[in-house]
C-alpha cells in the first residue's frame, strides 16, 4: 500500500550516465535514460512491437532504441522510427514525469496530470557549498514501510549496530515525537554520554577529542510519503548540546530515501550529509564506508522481519510508546492512499 501520486526518488544521475535503467516503482516497470537536450526520460519499460524491455536496449544520439529489433522511441512515449516498418499506427506507451534535482532522478508513478515539480523534498543542504553528501543505494526485500517504522524509532540502535552507533544511553534517554507541519518527528537528547566507535571517528575528523563526554542527539522527520531527514551528531558536553557552535561539535544529516518497488520490496537511498570539513574527500568516504556498514545491519534485520511477517500475516503486533513515529507515519501514509482512492472512486468522478 503506497501513494502514487507523489514524487519519489528513482536513481541517481550516474546510474543513467551510461545506458538505460530499468526499476519497478510502485508495481510499475519503468525505464529511465538521458534524452538528447541532457533531460532525463522516464517510459513504461515495454517496448509497443513485441513486448520487450526497453531497458534493455541503448541510447543513440539521446533517442532510446529497443535491443531486440532496432524500435526509436520518442521521450513521450511515441514510437520515432523502426527499420524497414511503417510506424505512425504504433500505440503510444506510458510516460512518467521525471525531474532531475538535489543529485537525484524524482519519478511520479501516479497521475501525471497532477504531477508539481514545486512539491518535489526541498533539500537544504544539496545545493549548497558549505555541506558535503556521500551516500548509495540498497534493495531490500521488505515492505517500505519497515524502513520507515525503522528510522523512526532509533531504539534499535542498541542492539543492532553496538560496534558502530549504538549505546545503552540511547535506551535510557525519553524519545519524544510530535506531528508538525505534515511531518512527523522524534527526537532524543542525550547528555553527558561518552561517543561510540562512529561518532569518536568523526569527532578526529573535526579535529576535537573523541576521549571526553559529550552531548548527543537524534531528531527524526518524516515527511510523506517516504523522506526521512535525522539530524544526528555529538557536541563536547556542556557546551550547548544540538546548539552548541560549529567549533565545538559534529553535525550532519542522515538522508534516507525509501522507494516502493512492490508491497514487499523497495529502493534504499542512504546518505549522510555534513557541515564540516566539507572539502575533505577522504573523510566523505570514510564516512560513507562506516554508514555502509550500518545500513547493511539494518537489511539483514529488515529481510528478515518481513520473510517472518509473510509467514504469519495475522499475528497481531504490539505497539509501545517508542513505536509512536512509526504509527504517527502510517497514519499519514493511510491518509494519503486513502485519499487518492476516493478521488479514483466511480461516484468521486461522476461529481
């Protein structure tokens, strides 16, 4: 269950760079390339001759040409020109509105007369010289919705990644969560604790001391229908927590965009995005190389949730209060599929 009629993040630049990308996004097969003027293109991935995957063919002179038996397609979706054939009467395929934005490809699967490139996620930091991003991509087996009840809720952070980010204090700091502006945040402050493995790493990359207390933070906003922004870091204790000045902290933004593929599988693009030492590439790959490694603890559990949760659908799960920004999440979720089914309904478009 998810909303289409929103803007999703498909791919990254560099995935079209080369050839067509073929990605199912919400249950539909879509092939993305770069078009001639440097646009991207997005096309129902079957080609009108035969059925074939458009995705698996190439681009030539910014036109897609379909692998199996040499078909031009046009970037809306009309047939251009086929060897030795006669196309005029070829039915025209499905295309996507597709904008290329913030370092990434944004698709809208849904109805594309409603589709605003204004409504695309503002992202403060991507456009701006004074922050630095590196990131990837995994696909998981698992409902998206298991991503996001996941970096909702950082409770997790203890037992599934103890060798990177996790510590006992973040079980034992209260998690607050509201709903504000049509998101949904948590948030956890912890005072006084000593850092993990990732954030003393990072504190040597800031060139403070990774061996005294410090003050650290977790604030979680999920704006629907799957973008979540975690401002995270850790601050010498005392000196102003999530407000102290750039001087004496480590401030960044774990980036997490989570696209559907089916009910039960989706695209994970994670990074993390940071306001210091921003010119030092070495430190950006570091960064990225240890975030790696936790997300891929993440996968593993997620896959795994989902395989048990496939097995038993009608086992009832039980919600505590640190599950509050999940729930508060799938509500927005219910209330936005909810409403493009009412739009969609006979008796909404007879009126």
């Amino acid at each position: 269950m998810f909303p289409r009629n929103t803007w999703y993040v498909a791919c990254t630049p560099d995935e079209i760079d080369a050839k067509p990308l073929g990605r199912q996004i919400c249950g539909e097969h879509i092939v993305f390339y770069r078009a001639g003027d440097g646009q991207v293109a997005a096309l129902e991935d079957f080609c009108p001759h035969r059925g074939a995957k458009l995705s698996l063919g190439s681009v030539c002179e910014g036109q897609l040409v379909c692998g199996y038996h040499g078909l031009v397609m046009g970037c809306d979706g009309k047939t251009v020109s086929m060897p030795g054939q006669r196309t005029a009467g070829f039915p025209k395929i499905r295309a996507f509105p597709v904008v290329e934005r913030h370092g990434f490809i944004w698709v809208w699967p849904g109805d594309a007369a409603l589709a605003d490139p204004a409504a695309i996620h503002h992202l403060e930091w991507a456009d701006s010289p004074d922050w630095a991003y590196g990131g990837g991509l995994y696909h998981l087996q698992a409902d998206y919705r298991l991503m996001i009840d996941n970096l909702m809720d950082l409770t997790h952070e203890t037992y599934v990644h103890a060798s990177s980010i996790g510590q006992k204090e973040i079980d034992e700091a209260p998690v607050g969560t509201k709903v504000e502006g049509g998101q949904v945040v948590t948030s956890r402050f912890m005072e006084n604790v000593m850092a993990p493995p990732f954030w003393r790493a990072n504190l040597r990359g800031n060139h403070l001391p990774d061996d005294q207390p410090v003050d650290r933070w977790q604030v979680c906003r999920f704006t629907p229908p799957s973008h979540i922004m975690i401002e995270v870091g850790v601050a010498l204790a005392g000196q102003g927590g999530y407000h102290a000045p750039a001087e004496q902290k480590v401030y960044s933004i774990v980036v997490d965009f989570i696209t559907p593929e089916t009910e039960t599988s989706h695209w994970y693009f994670w990074g993390m995005a940071r306001n210091f030492n921003v010119k030092d590439k070495a430190l950006t790959a570091q960064i990225r190389e240890g975030q790696a490694k936790v997300f891929a603890e993440d996968t593993a559990v997620l896959e795994a949730q989902q395989r048990n949760l496939s097995l038993h659908p009608g086992r009832r799960l039980l919600m505590l209060n640190i599950d509050a920004g999940g729930v508060q999440s799938r509500k927005l979720l219910d209330k936005m599929v909810a409403a493009e089914q009412a739009a969609a309904s006979p008796v909404a478009q007879a009126a």
